[in-house]
C-alpha cells in the first residue's frame, strides 16, 4: 500500500469522478483508475462504484473513508514535523575553548558546510562551565572542551574522545626558550608568562606546574587563539596543548614554534584530552548529528 493510493482514493470519492479526479491529480484517467484498481486487490474490497454517470465509493469504501483521512492527517503531521526539523536544522550551534580552533575546528566547519550549504554554523567562545550549562540547557547542540588526565566526565553528558596532545611551550622562533631542546620551568619564569583565565583546563595545568611561582611578568587572557596571537607578536611565551600548536597557520609560516617541557618537571607526564560533547537526553537535528560525525573523522585524519 502506498500513500498515493489513499490519496487518490480520496480524491475520487470527493469529486464524484475518475476524469475530474484524473485532471486534478494531473494523470490520466487510466493510470488513476488502474492505482485504485490495485488498491481494491490488495485490501480485497470494491472502494468504487463505478458507473456511467461517475464514480462514487462504495458502501465499504464510504466506511473506510475515515480511516484513509485518518491516516493521511497522520502523513501530514509527519511531513510539518519534518520539515520544522529540517527548518531547525538550518543553525547549529557549537561552543568551544578554542583549544584547538585552527588545526581541528575550522577544516571540520569548512567540509561540514561543503556538504550543508543551507546550515549555519554557530562557533561560540565559552569556559568549559559555561559550555556545559548551555549544553544542559539546550542552549547549544554541541561542545568542545578540554580535560586533563585524572578528570572525571560528566554524566549528564555523552563524551567522544577527539584529540590527546600533551602540554607544551609555545614561542616565538627568535625567542631564548626556542634554543632549548626542553623548556625548564625555572626558564619560562625569566619570560613574560601569556597564561589563560581561570576557568580553563590550562590555567589549572599551569597552576600546577608552577607550584605557586611567579613569572617575572604575565598576561591574562581568553582561549588559544588569543594567546597565539599575542606569543606571534613578541609579547611573551604560553603553554598549549601540542595540536593547538602544532599545525597552526602561525606555526606553518614560522610566526610561532613550540618546545616540550623539561622531564622531571611537576605534570610532564600530563595529557590534555579534547573532546566533542551533548546531551544524553533529548533530540538532535540531523545537521547537528552530521557535524558531530565530521568532527570524530576529521579528528582520526588529523596528523600532528
């Protein structure tokens, strides 16, 4: 059984006439009459009288009038609902701590969009509590945050593994740091320090490697991205993770490079974890399902 048969079904029981029926369909009055005709097979019952004057349903066709209209309203609402999630699915909104923006981001943004070229994507700049709050609230349909070794995820949220780099020191190429092999926390002191706020991953990382010492001068600020621009224009080295590094237009044209951190130094043997998360509960538009899948196979071809 198929929807167009109902419909036309429907159709000739309304207007009283295989022809009027046929031109209103836009078919014509054989391929209309044959559709009902196999219609009548499969449910075993005659839903016509067919005469000379017209045709009209028949007695156990006006009895079962109800149940097609039924169904077809049923149809309907199936296609509104669609529709309105296809219409919602023309924006999704993605927050990040734009850790790893350049290398990961941006590329997945750029083949998502070759393949959905009505959706908007919505990039917004957050702290990882901020990022999960809007995640509860429905406020965004994904997020990108960052944890360090040790950290619980959590629950309320479905956490997918991305990228595991490890902390390092980003500098400018004519820096002092940038003629050692390793950098020695004893070293990043003697330079101005580019730390990020509190509230992300690696203001705690860099809490913990420095144990309470303080560089002989530092910065504040939001994010990776902010803090690469700023080491680019000789203000000053930072700590990153590796692939926000690694792979960046700044570190491509040699505006900035990076060096590991000294063994022996207090988290070394630290991992930064960056993952895509959502709601475990709830309903996601199709588009926002499709971007979350870009991420995961952008992030297995990405190669540090």
């Amino acid at each position: 059984m198929r929807i167009e048969q109902l419909e036309y079904l429907q159709a000739v029981a309304r207007l009283g006439s295989l022809r009027r029926a046929a031109e209103e369909l836009h078919l014509s009055q054989p391929a209309l009459s044959e559709t009902v005709r196999n219609l009548e097979r499969e449910l075993g019952v005659e839903l016509l009288d067919r005469r000379r004057s017209g045709a009209r349903a028949s007695d156990a066709g006006r009895e079962l009038l109800p149940h097609v209209a039924a169904v077809l309203e049923a149809v309907d609402r199936l296609r509104r609902a669609a529709d309105h999630q296809h219409q919602v699915s023309r924006m999704v909104r993605l927050g990040t701590v734009h850790a790893a923006t350049v290398p990961l981001l941006v590329p997945t943004v750029r083949e998502f969009r070759a393949a959905h070229t009505q959706t908007q994507v919505e990039v917004v700049t957050a702290q990882q509590a901020e990022i999960h709050r809007m995640l509860s609230e429905g406020g965004l349909d994904l997020g990108l945050v960052n944890y360090l070794t040790g950290d619980d995820l959590p629950p309320d949220l479905e956490s997918t593994g991305l990228l595991r780099g490890r902390p390092v020191v980003c500098m400018r190429p004519d820096s002092q740091l940038a003629t050692h092999s390793a950098v020695t926390v004893d070293a990043l002191l003697r330079e101005p320090l580019i730390v990020m706020r509190a509230g992300y991953e690696m203001h705690r990382f860099m809490h913990r490697l420095l144990r309470g010492r303080t560089p002989a001068f530092s910065y504040s600020t939001d994010g990776a991205e902010m803090g690469k621009l700023m080491v680019a224009e000789g203000l000053g080295a930072t700590v990153l993770p590796d692939f926000s590094v690694i792979g960046d237009p700044l570190e491509r044209s040699g505006a900035i490079t990076w060096r590991p951190i000294a063994d022996g130094e207090t988290g070394t043997g630290v991992e930064v974890l960056m993952v895509v998360q959502r709601r475990r509960s709830g309903s996601y538009p199709r588009a926002a399902r499709d971007l979350h899948d870009t991420l995961l196979e952008r992030a297995r071809r990405y190669q540090p």
